[in-house]
C-alpha cells in the first residue's frame, strides 16, 4: 500500500520506525554471521508481529465529535470534519453573498472505532445540518439593550428607523421641533440565525405593530362605542370583541371600557407647532318671561360663536397627543351673546280637553276620502319644511318614531278611544310615554316616508279607525 494512501498518524509512526530500523541495520553489519543470521530471523519475526499488531491499532484509531457538548459523529480523522464545515460555510456564502459564522464549541474525543462504526458522510452532514447553527453577520436595533429587529445591513436597519418616525408625522401646517424615540434605540452589528433575518417591511410590520395589550377608557358624556372606536383608531368591531359583557346601546358615564390595542416596540415622541383656528363660543343668556310655559325655551337673540387662531406646542407619543401648550392667540372675531327666552307660566293640564286645535299653520292640500282608487286616512296639510306641529289635545304619545309609508311619525292617544297621527315628519321632538299639553310643539313638518311634498299628515282615529279629521279641527 503506497504511503499517500495511510492516515496521517499512521504516516507518523511508519516515518519514526523508519529511522529506528536504519540504526539498528548499522549496529547488526558489525557481528558475525552466524549471529547476524540468528539475529535476523528473530528480529524479522518481531518487526512483522509488531508492525502488524501497530498497524492494526493505529488503523482504529478515530475521533467522536462533539459540538456544544452533543455528539455529532465518528470520523476517522479530524480533517473529515472540518472539511465539511468549510465546505458548508462556503455553499451558504455564495447563497446569501454574506460572511457566515459559527459560534459552537467544537470538541474531539480520541476513541477506537471500527470501519463500519464510523459516520457515513451523509448522516453526518444530515447531523450537522440539524444540531449546527451556522449564523450570518447582520444588524439589530437595539431597543434599551434589547435587539428587536434583525436586518441584513446597516442601512436597511436605518432606513426601517427613518419610516418608523415618518408615519408619525405629518401636517402640512405643522412644523416639527424635536423627533425622537423613547428608548434608547442604536443600531449594531451581530451574529444572527437566519430565521432571524427581516426584510424591511417586515421589520416595519414588527415594530409598529408589536404587542397587544389592554387599555381602560371611562365613558365621558356624549360619547359612543362609534365616538370612541374613532378617537383610538380602532374598529367598533374591535371595541365590541374587548368589551362582549357591555351593551353599545346602554352606555353610562364613566363606564369602564376596554381597547385593545397595538403596543408599538418603539415610541416615536413628537414636539411640533401647530397652527389653528377654533371657535370661541357664544355665551348664552337667559331671560324670564311669562310668555312660554315652564321647560319651553324660545331663542330671543341669535347672536355667534368668534374665532381666534392659535399657535401651539403640541407633544405626541406615537401619534397620540399626551401634552398640548399654548403659545400664542390672536382674536379673529369676537362671540356675540345668544339670548334664550326660558318661560315662567305654568304649564297646561296634559289631560285631553275634549276638543282638538289646528295642528300646524298651512293649507289644506289633500281631504280625507277616496282619491285615485285609495282611501286617504286623514288630512294633508302643506308647509314649509321646519313649520313647527302641534299636538292638537293634551294626551299620551303612544308612538314616536317611524313607520312605512309615514316617515317620522307622532301618535297621541286622548283617552276615550281618540288618537291623532301626525305622519312626514322631518323631526320628532317627543318621546314614547311622554305626556303632552294642548298646542304643545311636538314635531317638524317634513318629507318623509312615502310623500309629494313637504306637509304634514293628520288623522284622527276614534277606537282605531279612522274618522274624517274635518269634523275636529277648520282649515
């Protein structure tokens, strides 16, 4: 067998027999013959029973390889296994055209091994695919010593940076003093698993959306699910799923409610001018008279609201104004007072007075009768849209709302089988249950439901059917 073709210990050990064999020739030319033959034929036996008894140690010898303290294999020389590495860091260099690096602690354990207990290659590539972590050099943002995105430069990193603040501001009125994070947010090199890596929208995605977490709004007057869906940027859809206990309908001051919402990995904090106008409200006065009832309101003065613009500091944390400071003001317009008559006369009986009045001022347009092969049910009265409605009697609304073919609608029951129906309504003022006085203003007139023209529609039902209305009231 040539001797490129022995391991390299094995090389060793024939290159120092070699040498040891040369001496001992010198010393045995130098005795006699006979000896020399007697000499060499024990020495000869020996030589081939200990180069056989070496070489078959020597060729068992082997290396089990450890990586991270778990075994990978059994090679016979330790070149086998650092070829491969090399081989594999070099195939994903030209993939990913990056530097790959590996960091595991690599061991080997000199062992005697047979031919047929080593690790075939491919196993032992399959191992080292496995249980190898070979990583790339790339670029983390380091949020407060915490990497919460990986990406494959320093530029890209930065340029995930620069939009994460840009989605943040805008305003073509606004003039930005200070864009910063909250965190202290560097940029630095590490070694990272490919798993790891992000495009730059991904990383993007993953900053601003982060994690979820929950928050508590308590209800202010006024508001609704819509009302605060919309001032946290969320869907009533979202708001409902947070809150399954709470019924949108029936919300009631300070009513705890939940939002869930994103909770960005980065707070972009924002200082900008901001130039506005806004209303300066009208102040209103109020002032007795003997003309209204009580509870009825008449504006006496319309008067208006002013206007001023203002300049002002306003501090947003990830676009959610936290802090707003006024710098300057300057009045456009000043507010002119509203005046509202308020009344002090009693109020009416609510109870029916046995006669009707006119419910609204207009012109009779439409009789109750047959007319185009349909019974018309009531009176038309044509109006101006906002004309005000009467209720013709004191009684009970049993009705407000709408119903087809009427639009908005008002039904009052008077007791003693007597209702009126007051139909097209563009506003109804009254509720169901609430009790009304004769001449008080219940609605509108309109164009509701199923109508030609602003008027309004007047019935007068007694038990339930409807009976001429011209019998109760002139036009």
């Amino acid at each position: 067998m040539p001797n490129s073709k022995f391991p390299e210990h094995v090389k060793r050990f024939l290159s120092q027999s070699n040498i040891r064999l040369r001496r001992y020739i010198a010393r045995f030319a130098h005795m006699s013959r006979k000896d020399q033959r007697k000499v060499a034929i024990v020495s000869i036996s020996a030589v081939v029973i200990c180069f056989l008894a070496i070489f078959i140690y020597v060729q068992n010898i082997a290396y089990a390889v450890k990586v991270d303290g778990k075994m990978v294999g059994i090679v016979r020389e330790k070149e086998d296994f650092s070829k491969l590495i090399e081989t594999m860091q070099a195939n994903l260099h030209r993939t990913y055209n990056r530097e790959i690096v590996l960091n595991q602690t690599i061991v080997y354990e000199k062992i005697r091994a047979k031919k047929k207990e080593l690790t075939q290659p491919e196993a032992l590539k399959t191992a080292v695919k496995e249980m190898m972590h070979f990583q790339v050099k790339a670029f983390g943002i380091k949020a407060n010593d915490k990497v919460i995105a990986t990406l494959s430069s320093q530029s890209e990193a930065q340029k995930v940076l620069d939009q994460v603040k840009g989605s943040y501001t805008s305003g073509e009125k606004s003039t930005y003093a200070q864009i910063s994070f909250g965190e202290k947010v560097e940029v630095i090199e590490i070694d990272a698993e490919f798993s790891e890596l992000r495009t730059a929208e991904e990383a993007l995605k993953l900053i601003q959306q982060g994690t979820d977490e929950i928050k508590v709004h308590e209800v202010q007057s006024g508001e609704s699910f819509w009302s605060i869906a919309k001032k946290y940027g969320l869907k009533v859809e979202e708001l409902q799923a947070a809150n399954p206990g709470v019924n949108p309908e029936r919300l009631q001051l300070k009513q705890k409610i939940n939002l869930l919402m994103a909770k960005p990995l980065l707070t972009v904090a924002t200082v900008e001018k901001v130039r506005y106008e806004e209303k300066i409200l009208r102040e209103i006065v109020l002032e007795d008279t003997s003309a209204l009832y009580k509870g009825d309101k008449k504006i006496k003065v319309e008067g208006k609201d002013g206007a001023r613009e203002v300049l002002a500091e306003v501090i947003r944390e990830n676009g959610v104004e936290v802090e707003r400071k006024i710098l300057e003001e300057k009045i456009l317009s000043q507010p002119e007072k509203q005046v509202v008559l308020q009344g002090t006369k009693a109020k009416p009986l609510t109870v029916a007075t046995g006669s009707f009045s006119n419910p609204a001022r207009g012109s009779l347009s439409s009789r109750f009768g047959w007319r185009w092969g349909r019974k018309h049910e009531g009176i038309d009265i044509a109006a101006k849209i906002g004309t005000p409605i009467y209720a013709a009697d004191g009684g009970k609304v049993s009705f407000s709302g709408t119903q087809s073919g009427y639009g908005k609608v008002v039904i009052i029951d008077h007791g003693n089988g007597l209702q009126t129906v007051y139909g097209h309504n563009s506003k109804n003022l009254v509720s169901k249950g609430d009790k009304v006085y004769k001449g008080q203003k219940i609605a509108e007139v309109g164009n509701t439901g199923r109508s030609t023209g602003p008027h309004v529609h007047f019935e007068v039902r007694k038990n339930g059917k409807p009976v001429n209305p011209l019998s109760y009231v002139k036009y």
